[in-house]
C-alpha cells in the first residue's frame, strides 16, 4: 500500500482513483470495487467488529481512497507505515449537496433511488448485506454521520470534524491536503513521481455513482421478476 486516501466521500475519489493509477499506483480500492464485487462487504464488516483483514481487502492494490478504506485511515497509516497519506477537499455547501444527492439518498428520504435499493435489497441477499455494512459505516452506531445527518449543518460539521482529526493524526510529512481542483502538480510532487503529459482526469462521479445503484437495481428487479415468472409458469402447467 503506497497511498491511503483520506477525504471524504464526494471530494472527487473516483477522479482520484484513475489519477492514482495513471501514476502506476493502482489499482487503487474505492467503493464501486465493493459495488463491483458484493462479496467484500463481509470483509469490511469484519473491519467494523475489530478485526483487520486488510491483506486479504487488499491483495493486489497500491492505493484506496473513498470509503470504506477512508474510514479506517487510523488503522491502515499504522498497518502500512510507508504510505502517504492524501485529504481530499472540497468546498463544504457544494460537498454536502453532492452527498445529498447521493450517498445520503440510498439509505433516507423517499427518492428514487433510496427506494429501488431498497428493493434491491428484498430481493437480492447480497445487496442486503451491502446496505448493512453502509448503514454500519455512514449512519448507524458508531457511522460517520451517525451522530447526526438530517440538516446540512450537521454533515458538513462532521466533514470538517473530520479534516481537522486527519490533520491531527497523520504526521505532516506524510500528509497531503489536496483538492482535484488542483490537478497533478501538488499531487505528483507529493508522491515524488514524474507529471504525466496529458490532461488531469475528471470523472462525473455523481453520475457514475447514480447510474451504478439504478442499474444494478433495476437488472437485479428484473432478474428477480423473470425467476417469480418462471415459477408462476410451472405452477400452471402443473394444474
């Protein structure tokens, strides 16, 4: 593990993660490998109870950012002393939105898209086990936004808590507090590697987020429905 990101959910990480590895420092862990691959949610619930299987999380991987990996950046700048450490930023009002719209709106409210994932989750074990592990991580017990989420305050509260805690905890010659805005410059000198010749990254995360949770509901309803339809067709032939 050469970089352990930081920041905040929403602060650019998928942006982040190509950039990592366009620098040859990936495969960098984010959340849509855990989207990708349902059957690491037990893992990081396993990290929730204390444990740490983080050789087996990631076998494979140079760099994380995003959560779950940011959650535990305590744990991993001791489990891996030589990496670095990257705070991603983002103006607060403009972060908290995003987060809103987002990763918020999966497990509350009454949107679209809490409301297919929850339906994915009746039908899809799987999928169940993953809406645990974010309940676990972001909202409930000793979650992220636990202590508070319903006003905007109260998340961008928790965001700056946060920064200020990284600060803190991660020695200063290991840290950088960076924005994707920024581009390769601060983040390259930082990492001590060359500044590639082509164009800083930018992905539309929140798209790409939105698109991976409706399509993977919608193809998990349909499956579910082709397999009731099919059960329905031999009760009928059996009568």
């Amino acid at each position: 593990m050469k970089v352990i990101g930081a920041g905040m959910p929403r602060t650019g990480t998928l942006t982040q993660k190509m950039a990592l590895e366009m620098l040859g420092l990936g495969p960098c862990y984010h959340m849509v490998d855990v989207l990708a691959d349902l059957e690491q949610a037990p893992l990081w619930e396993q990290a929730l109870d204390g444990q740490a299987p983080w050789a087996e999380i990631f076998a494979g991987f140079q760099s994380t950012v995003d959560w779950p990996g940011g959650y535990f950046y305590g744990e991993l700048i001791d489990v891996y002393p030589e990496a670095k450490v990257v705070l991603s930023v983002r103006e607060p009002a403009a972060w908290e939105r995003s987060m809103r719209q987002t990763v918020w709106s999966v497990r509350n409210g009454e949107s679209l898209i809490r409301l297919l994932s929850s339906a994915q989750g009746c039908v899809n074990p799987q999928w169940a086990g993953f809406l645990n592990m974010i309940d676990r991580l972001l909202w409930e017990g000793k979650g992220t936004f636990a202590a508070g989420n319903a006003e905007p305050e109260d998340m961008i509260e928790t965001m700056l808590r946060h920064n200020e805690e990284v600060k803190r905890t991660v020695p200063a010659e290991r840290l950088l507090v960076w924005s994707v805005a920024e581009g390769w410059e601060p983040l390259c000198a930082f990492l001590e590697v060359p500044v590639p010749d082509v164009p800083f990254p930018h992905i539309n995360d929140r798209k790409e987020f939105l698109n991976r949770i409706i399509d993977g509901s919608l193809q998990s309803l349909q499956e579910w429905r082709s397999q009731a339809s099919s059960v329905e067709t031999e009760f009928a032939v059996g009568d």
